[in-house]
C-alpha cells in the first residue's frame, strides 16, 4: 500500500512529538468537531451524547422568547445552545441550553464564555440527562460565579421549573420551584417574572 492509499490517522492517534491527553480538559480540546454530539466536561468526566428531541430545543427557544424583551431592553445576549462555558477555576467546558450574557463578557479562547461572566444558564431536562441536570449542574454552576440557574424539568410529575441563586461557596443558597402554568420569579440580576405556562405547549 502506497502513502495515497494509507488509511487517515485516528482523530487521537498519538503524534509524534506530542503528548497524549491526560486530563478530560486536554481530551476535549484534542477531539474533532462532533457534529451531531454535546460533549461536556461533567464532575471529572467527559460526557458525550446524542442531541436531544426537538422539544428540548423547543423549550428552550420558548425560555429565549420569553426574555428577548428583557434582554433587547439592557443590551444583552441569549444563546439557545451551541455555546460553550468554561467554568471559572476548573477550566471544564459544559454546554448549557440557555445563556444569558452581557455583551462584553469575558471568554476562554474565541468560543467558550467564562462562567463568572454570565447572567443566567438553563437546562432542559431529558432522560439522558437528568441526573446530571438535576444533581451535578447546580453545583457546578454555582463554583462557576454563575448567579441565576433555571431548571426546565419536564420529567418531574407534575413538571416543574426551579430557579436556583445566591451562589455561596460553591452552592446555591435559595431555590424556588413551580409546576408548569405558574409564574416564578427569576431574581437578580435578572429581575423577571416567568410564566412556565409556555412550557406546557412543548410538552
């Protein structure tokens, strides 16, 4: 087999000269594009799964229309997906469904934003998901300087929305929660009211 009919290298096939990833943070700044994949760094692990139903990201197009107003009226920036946080102190990127963030917040690189420098982070529960959504996130999002998570969980019976703030020494001091079709104040520094009732049209 001539060089033009060599198979192509492995994406982490070792390469001379330079080292193997040894931290999940190195491993994800080694992989190729995933199309297709969310990939996080979650509690020490990597975590790579399948994109989720079109009703996740439904939801979190209705949380993001929700907010528009609020969001044009201060001059900030909402993101529904496809954007990456890098958690202030750890360095581990995660990808929240929802981000809102002050036009000139401070970045890790050219795509991932600092965690510290963000105004709110939500999460839309799946299955596959739950767990960390429900248990790790909080936590590591409250390390991260984040001052507001919402939690969108259609899987709680009956479904719900949690509102997390006041991150204290890596936890969240006070939590609120609601069933869909109720109304649930998002605090500062976002200020606003939420009717959960535009989840129930998702799910």
């Amino acid at each position: 087999m001539d060089a033009a009919e060599a198979p192509p290298r492995p994406a982490l096939a070792p390469v001379p000269g330079r080292p193997l990833p040894r931290t999940p943070r190195e491993l994800f700044d080694a992989l190729p594009p995933l199309p297709g994949l969310r990939t996080e760094v979650i509690d020490g692990r990597l975590v790579t799964r399948l994109r989720d139903a079109p009703e996740h990201a439904s939801a979190a197009m209705r949380l993001f229309e929700a907010l528009l107003p609020l969001m044009n009226e201060r001059g900030w920036e909402g993101f529904s997906g496809n954007v990456d946080v890098c958690i202030d102190g750890s360095r581990d990127p995660v990808e929240p469904d929802f981000v809102i963030a002050p036009f000139d917040c401070p970045r890790w690189g050219n795509r991932e934003l600092f965690s510290s420098g963000l105004l709110l982070v939500a999460e839309v529960v799946s299955k596959g998901s739950a767990e960390d959504d429900r248990l790790k996130k909080p936590a590591i999002y409250a390390g991260g300087g984040v001052p507001v998570m919402l939690l969108v969980d259609p899987l709680t019976r009956p479904a719900s929305v949690t509102v997390y703030s006041d991150p204290k020494e890596g936890l969240y001091q006070v939590t609120s929660t609601v069933p869909f079709g109720r109304e649930i104040h998002v605090p500062h520094p976002i200020g606003f009211t939420l009717d959960t009732s535009v989840f129930e049209e998702v799910f």
